[in-house]
C-alpha cells in the first residue's frame, strides 16, 4: 500500500435530525435542503416521505419535489428512492424519516422462527445496504429520525408540568455517528444541539436551525479538492500494464518482482489490488526495474 499526502476533498453532506414528535424535524430539514440548494443547483430539493404525506404540509412555504413511500417500508425501497433522486439529476434529498426502516427490520426480525442471534445476520445485511447507499451516494442527505418519546416532570413556575424528550432513537443503535452533523431538536423550542459535528461549525450553538446554515454545510463541504474519480476501467488497464510488465521481466520466478508485489500491493496477484495509488506505484517500479535492464 502506498501513502500519500492527504488533502481535504469536495464531499456530500449527510446530516441526521432527531428528536421527539412536534420538535420541528421536518420544517428544519427543508430549511436547511434549501440553503444547500441555493448553492448546489442542479434540479433542486427531493425528498422521500414516509409520513403519509406530512411533508406537504409546507409546500407552500419550501420548493420541493417528493416521493411518497409506501409499506413495507423494506431497506430496498429506500435505496432505489435515494439512486432516482441521483439520476434526476437532484443535489439535494430530504428522508422523512429513516426510522420506519428500521421498524421494518426490526419487525420482521420479530417474525423470524429459530434463533434470533442467527435471524439478524439476515436481516443487517439488508439494513446496511441502506445506510452504505445513503452515505455513499453523490447527494446532499438530510435524514430525520424520531425520537424515543418519553415524558418526564419538569417544575415550571412551582408546579410540575410534563415534558417530551426523545430518549435516544428509533433507529439501531449507534446510528447517529455514521453522520457529518446529528442534531437533537428540542420538541418545546425546535433549538438544535449538535451531538456529532465533523464540520465544528456547530459546536457550541445552541439555535435553531436556517437557510443559512444550510448554507454554511454547503461552503464547508465544497471548502476542498475535487476528488479524483477513479473508474473500473482504469484499474483493469493498469493490473492489465502491470502483468505485462511482470511477465517481460519473468514474472514469479523474478525475486525483485515478487518483492516489489508484495511490498507495494500486499500480493502477488494484481487483480487482488483496488488501489489506484499502489498500483501505479508498482507499475512505476517495475518500468524502472524493465528500463535498467534496458527493455525500455
């Protein structure tokens, strides 16, 4: 494997709003889409609702295009949801909310006959493919997720008056760290506490949520280099260079290439080497060693 000097790159946002019914989630979603969308172009904001159309509650207010989620609510139905928003061209892709994907998974785990421990590992994969597909898809993502609802006592001018907190997240464990940003939003306020912040625009801020710091997501994503985009084809060119190479200078039975292999890609077998870097670093070393040879 090889190193090299790391630079900070463009990147797609993903960001995760929680909280407990009535906190705002959806309204803060779409004011953040928006300030993205103002600098991202492209065809505007998508948004995928499981709500029952709760979201065109604000079409009046915000610029939008939706998709109507349907149950079951199955990890696959997100997945090509997310893949039409990146065809149609759309930089910008609200989902409201993640968490009944979850309740799918969780559901139909519950229905599974046998052993529970061995039940999940048919249903994870599944649920990973989603998360893997939100975070790697080249889209600007909002996810809102419901909270765990609770009420607890809070004394409010000497009498003890109720209040809902979401306690956690009606999504796996651990979800919010797979995000840029995770906000919990209060359900009284709708201020918004960052929990999670990559771009430490937030730390510190207790507010709610604008256009303007939809803005600022954007400005701090795009703060970089454009990453080199490296196709299929280009790996398979350069394996195809590098077994050309190896065997003009006799292949396993040279002790310099095999040592050259195996320091650089970990491996004999080119084809066993994703990476773009390290492959071109094998190839450099094996023209120079053909090129001291006087092959080149």
């Amino acid at each position: 494997m090889a190193f090299v000097k790391a630079k900070k790159e463009k990147v797609w946002t993903k960001v995760l709003l929680g909280g407990s019914s009535g906190s705002g989630k959806t309204y803060s979603a779409l004011r953040l889409a928006t300030g993205i969308a103002k600098k991202a172009g492209g065809s505007g904001i998508a948004a995928i609702d499981t709500e029952a159309g709760r979201i065109r509650y604000y079409a009046n207010k915000f610029d939008f295009s939706d998709q109507q989620l349907a149950e079951p609510f199955t990890p696959e139905k997100y997945i090509t949801a997310i893949q039409e928003a990146v065809d149609a061209g759309f930089k910008v892709l609200i989902i409201d909310s993640i968490s009944h994907e979850w309740n799918y998974c969780v559901d139909i785990h519950d229905k599974m006959p046998g052993n529970s421990w061995t039940n999940w590992s048919k249903v994870t994969p599944r649920h990973d493919a989603f998360m893997e597909k939100m975070l790697q898809a080249p889209i600007h993502i909002i996810a809102t997720v419901r909270g765990k609802d609770e009420y607890v006592l809070e004394e409010k001018n000497g009498k003890q008056t109720p209040k809902k907190v979401g306690l956690g997240y009606k999504q796996r464990d651990g979800i919010e760290y797979n995000y840029t940003a995770t906000f919990n939003i209060a359900q009284d306020t709708h201020i918004a506490e960052a929990t999670k912040d990559n771009t430490h625009i937030f730390e510190g801020r207790y507010e709610v949520l604008t256009e303007k710091d939809g803005e600022a997501l954007y400005d701090w994503a795009n703060d970089g280099e454009s990453p080199i985009i490296v196709t299929p084809e280009q790996i398979t060119q350069v394996r195809g260079e590098i077994i050309e190479l190896a065997k003009s200078l006799g292949g396993s039975q040279n002790e310099t290439v095999c040592n050259l292999c195996n320091n650089i890609i970990g491996s004999l077998n080119p084809n066993a080497c994703s990476d773009i870097n390290a492959l071109n670093q094998l190839k450099t070393a094996l023209t120079s060693e053909m090129s001291g040879r006087g092959g080149i």
